[in-house]
C-alpha cells in the first residue's frame, strides 16, 4: 500500500504514533524507542505507508508548530520554587555544559568518522540537548531523589531552545563561511535568546492574566485559545528575530505553570494530550524519512561517536559544571548518565539536513542519521539501565508505603493508630499547634504549616507517601490537598472526606477518578468529635464473612447504611493495612478496624453483622 496524498501521510503516521505509545506503555519501554522503530517500519524502507517527501516543505512547517507546543508544555512542568534550589547546576549545564556538549561531540565525529570540521560542528550542537519528552516520563518513573529530579528535567526543558538556536548559528555560519559571519553568528545566538526569552515572559505574563480573569474566556474556550497563542507567540517572534520563537513558548509555558489560574489543571491536562499526539506524529514521520541504509553505512565510526557521548562526554560535562555544589558524588554520577535525546534533536537534525541539502552541500544525510542512532542509542541505554544505575547509586526514593493525614481530629488519630499498629508509618500536617502537640504526643510525626504549600509536603517527605487523606471539615481544603499532593509528588492514593457531594474541585475529582472518599461513606467528622471527647467511641475489629447473598454488585457491602453508628476505618489484607475507601472492593477474609459509636453499639454491630462482618471474638 502506497500513501495516496499528503493528508493520508499525516492520518497515518498520527494513528501509528499514538497506537506505538500505548503500547510502549503497557510494555513500560520508552515510548521512542517503539516511534522510532514503527517509523522505519512504515516508512519507505518497510511497508512504505509514510512517505514524508510528499509533503514536501509543509513538513518542516508542521515540526515547527509541533516542536513549539511541545516545549510550552515542557515548560508548563517547571516549578520556579524548585528550579532556585538548583538554580547553580541548572545555569552551568545549560550554558557550559552546553559548550562541552557541542565541542566534545565535534571532536567524536571529526575523528572517528573523519568529517569536515563544519559538518562535525553541527552535529556537535544537535546533541546538545537532551529531550524532555523522554526524561520527563523516566523521572516520573524511577521517582528520584527531588534535587536530582529537579535537575534531569529542568535541563531537558531549558536546554531544547538553547541547543536549538546553537545548531541554526552554526548552520548559517556553515552555509556562508567566513569572519564576519561568525561575529554575527556569536552576536545572533545572544540576540535571539534575549529577544526570545523577553518576549516569552511578557506573553506568558499576559496569558497568565488572560486565564485568571474569570468569565473573560467562555467556559470551554480557555484551552484553544491558549494553542492559538502560543503558536501565534511562536511565528510572530520568528518572524521579527529569526528562531527566537523557540525560547519564547519556553518560557511563555515557564510563567503560565507558575501562575496559579482556575484552569490551570485542565490546562496542564489538555497539553500533555496534545503533546502525545504531537511526538507520535512528529517521531513517526521524521524516522520514516531517515533510511536504514544511511544508518549502516556510518559503519562502525557511527557506534563509537555515540559511545562516547555517553561514556566520555556526557560525564565530563557534569562533573565539571556541578564541581562544588551541593549535589553529592551519587547524584552527579546519576545525572551524567541520564542524557538521553528527544523530539528536538531529531526534528532540527531534519530541518539542518534539507537546509544543506538546499544549499548544495553534502553530509546532511548522514549529519541526520547519525543523530537518529544518538537518539535511539541514548533513550534505550537510559530507559533500560537507569532504574538498575538509581538503585545502585542510591538516588531512588525508596517504596511508598506512608501514609499522610490533613487534619488531626479524633478520627484521624483513631485511623493513624490502626495504620501505625499494622506497620504503616503516619504523618499528620496541621496548621493548629494545639492539634499538633496532641499527635505529637502520641508519637507520630507531624508537620506544622499550611499543608498545600509545596515546602510544607516536601517536609512531610511525600516522595514515600502511598496515600494523602484529607480528614478537616473543609471538603475543599481536603480536595486541594489531596490534589497538590498527586499533582506535585505523584501520591497514588487521594481520599478525601465530606459530609455531601455537591459540585466543585471534589466532585471534579471523583468524577475523574483522580479521588476517593475515605471511609466506607460520608460521615459528620464534628459529631464523631464531640462523641471522642465524651469517651463514646470505641474501636473494634470485624472479619469479612459474607454471605452469597451479601456479595452483590462492585460497590460491595458495608457502605455507610447505618448512618453515624460506626465507621470503617481501616481494611487489613495479606498483611497491609490501608484507610478505607467507598471504591475499595472488599474480599472475604479481610479485616476491618471500625470506629463505633458506644451507646449504640448493638445497633451497630447488627448492622455490620448484616453487611457480612463478624466481630472479632
């Protein structure tokens, strides 16, 4: 089968994309090693579905607006409060680390494939960046050390426009040789990254006070009008001062993720699913335009210069630019393995090898195909060995299994004395020291502050926490928290407890499946208060034992019919104790921890004992 025309090319390579990453992620590869290889295999030298040449310079067109979506997202992903902390190591890899990069990948490819220095030089600064669209989802992954994952993913995002405009220099200047173009081509890369990152931050700025204005974007609207933006900041920049465009949708993203806006979270969801579409696409038609037999015939020069980026350059850049700073030895060594490259890499080397190409100069196609095998060597040697690297470096965090509490009430303490008894650690955050001092007191850890701001979870240490539980009175105090908890440090398990369900960021919450409610419903937390401090709570334990007539439907039994004679506090199974949910599917065997209300304790151990539970003997 032979593509008919343009937009069947582009149908099919957006369909292969995205098919290739789901997969990729059922088999928990890197989505661009499983892109590059259907790539090829679609492409003209394998079932020649995808042939970019029909496209023509609308190809190189479509990579633009792609690439620069791409890095708005990438951008949108960086906290400012995280990037101060290194704020040192982040400046040096990007700049000098930069120049390292570029020298030490001239020199591989001048001396083991023997090319001129010009074409050497460009590929030099091609490899200059390491790709967010790959380290963004292996960080995510490993879940590293903060300081070190805090550095991988700001010098994938920083680094792509930096590198980017580097490689157009050193391609102007390697189209029109000479003195005077080189000044200029030192006084260009300083005026576009200027230009770039001015009018990134000024638009971003706008933006930002565009979303947060309420009812000035009609509901529905505030996500297209953001992609119109961000596209039209792109090609109006470069249209003024030529690849500035790049640096300023960086940035742009930068200050939008920093501006705390009402759509915020549907903003950062709309991206990343954009973003997705846009790497398959991308990944797909650039590798179906690179052929095997240009691969190849880079011979064993081609391996060796990729060998020593990884193995020579990439740590020699690190350890120079991080020499004195706070990152331990493990941590460097950490990051100077991770370098793998992305999207960027591969769509300039594409647009530099046409450009050469168009100026009537050889080694554009094997500059492009050697980038391609950089790519594919890097994201295959980092996704598949950076696990085993962080584990024996010591820089993974270790397994989640705590549990953090909002909120220390009578029912919070009564849940954390069940989980701690059943091995679980517990960490309260509570921003009244009386309540503080009364958890402390019961030895538990405690964390004093305002509980969403970001300091305050890292204090809490949240990279171990297994599940955030917001247990105050204010439901959506309870579902803010839950929600920077997933949203800033990946907590699996977000409950949250409320009297009622009636709209706003919890029912959002659950209606996405981003929540649950804790306990086996909603209960009057107040009530259960005043019942703790007349000594009227006692709790029980209980054994699953349903009855066939018991087990019915997925929502299970024991889901809050006896109004506030118990709660269900915690479910014990195969020796892990976990908070109860409305969702958690129950199995015969397990044991619940049950909170009862003592004056009506026959009521409601009836109750129970209707649901299927057995009081412990």
């Amino acid at each position: 089968m032979e593509a008919a025309h343009s937009s069947l090319t582009i149908a099919l390579a957006l369909a292969a994309g995205v098919l290739a990453q789901a997969v990729a992620r059922h088999l928990r590869l890197p989505g661009i090693v499983l892109l590059l290889v259907v790539g090829v295999g679609v492409g003209p030298d394998g079932l020649g579905w995808v042939r970019p040449d029909e496209l023509g310079g609308g190809l190189y067109s479509l990579v633009d607006l792609a690439v620069a979506v791409i890095l708005f997202e990438g951008g949108l992903n960086l906290e400012i409060s995280r990037l101060r902390r290194s704020q040192l190591e982040i400046r040096r890899l990007v700049t000098w680390g930069a120049c390292i990069t570029w020298l030490g990948g001239a020199l591989a490819a001048r001396y083991f494939l023997g090319w001129d220095w010009e074409i050497a030089l460009l590929f030099g600064s091609l490899v200059v960046v390491t790709g967010p669209t790959v380290v963004g989802p292996l960080v995510a992954e490993l879940r590293l050390r903060p300081r070190v994952a805090t550095v991988l993913e700001a010098e994938g995002v920083l680094i792509d426009p930096i590198g980017a405009i580097l490689a157009v220099l050193v391609l102007e200047v390697t189209i029109s040789p000479g003195l005077d173009s080189l000044a200029a081509g030192g006084l260009g890369l300083v005026l576009r990254l200027a230009f770039g990152a001015g009018a990134g931050v000024g638009a971003g700025f706008i933006l930002a006070r565009l979303l947060a204005v309420r009812r000035l974007v009609p509901e529905g609207h505030r996500n297209i009008l953001v992609l119109a933006l961000v596209l039209l900041l792109f090609e109006a920049c470069d249209a003024f001062v030529p690849e500035s465009g790049i640096m300023a949708v960086t940035l742009a993203g930068v200050v939008v993720g920093n501006s705390k806006t009402s759509v915020d979270r549907d903003l950062r969801e709309f991206k990343d699913q954009l973003s997705v579409l846009l790497i398959g696409l991308l990944f797909v038609m650039l590798a179906a335009g690179v052929r095997f037999e240009e691969v190849r015939a880079l011979g064993l020069g081609g391996w060796l210069v990729v060998a020593s980026l990884v193995f020579l350059v990439r740590p020699l850049q690190v350890f120079i630019t991080t020499a004195g700073s706070e990152l331990s030895l493990s941590e460097r060594g950490f990051i100077a393995w991770v370098a793998p490259r992305g999207i960027v890499a591969a769509a300039i080397a594409s647009i530099v090898a046409r450009a050469l190409e168009s100026a009537g100069l050889e080694g554009g196609d094997e500059l492009r195909a050697l980038v391609f095998l950089t790519i594919a060597c890097t994201v295959v040697v980092a996704g598949l060995s950076a696990g085993f690297v962080g584990n024996w470096l010591g820089v993974r965090l270790p397994g989640r299994e705590g549990v953090a509490i909002l909120g220390v009430g009578a029912i919070a303490l009564a849940l954390a004395e069940v989980l701690r008894a059943g091995g679980r650690g517990v960490v309260f955050l509570d921003s009244n020291p009386h309540k503080a001092r009364e958890a402390e007191e019961r030895g538990f850890g405690v964390v004093f502050g305002n509980a969403i701001q970001e300091r305050t979870l890292q204090r809490a240490g949240f990279e171990s926490v297994e599940a955030a539980v917001g247990l105050t009175g204010n439901k959506t105090l309870n579902g803010v928290f839950v929600e920077r908890a997933r949203e800033l440090f990946g907590v699996p398990r977000a409950l949250v407890a409320a009297t009622e369900i009636d709209g706003g960021l919890v029912a959002e919450m659950l209606e996405r499946d981003e929540a649950d409610v804790v306990f086996e419903g909603h209960h009057d937390l107040e009530r259960w208060e005043a019942r703790a401090r007349s000594g009227d709570i006692e709790i029980v334990r209980f054994l699953y034992r349903p009855s066939e007539a018991d087990q019915g439907g997925e929502d299970g039994p024991a889901r809050g019919t006896a109004g506030e004679r118990f709660i269900v506090l915690a479910i014990e199974r195969g020796g892990v104790t976990r908070p109860m949910s409305t969702r958690f599917v129950l199995k015969p065997g397990d044991w619940a921890s049950v909170a009862l209300h003592a004056p009506e304790r026959s009521e409601a151990v009836e109750a129970l004992t209707g649901l299927g539970w057995v009081p412990e003997p």
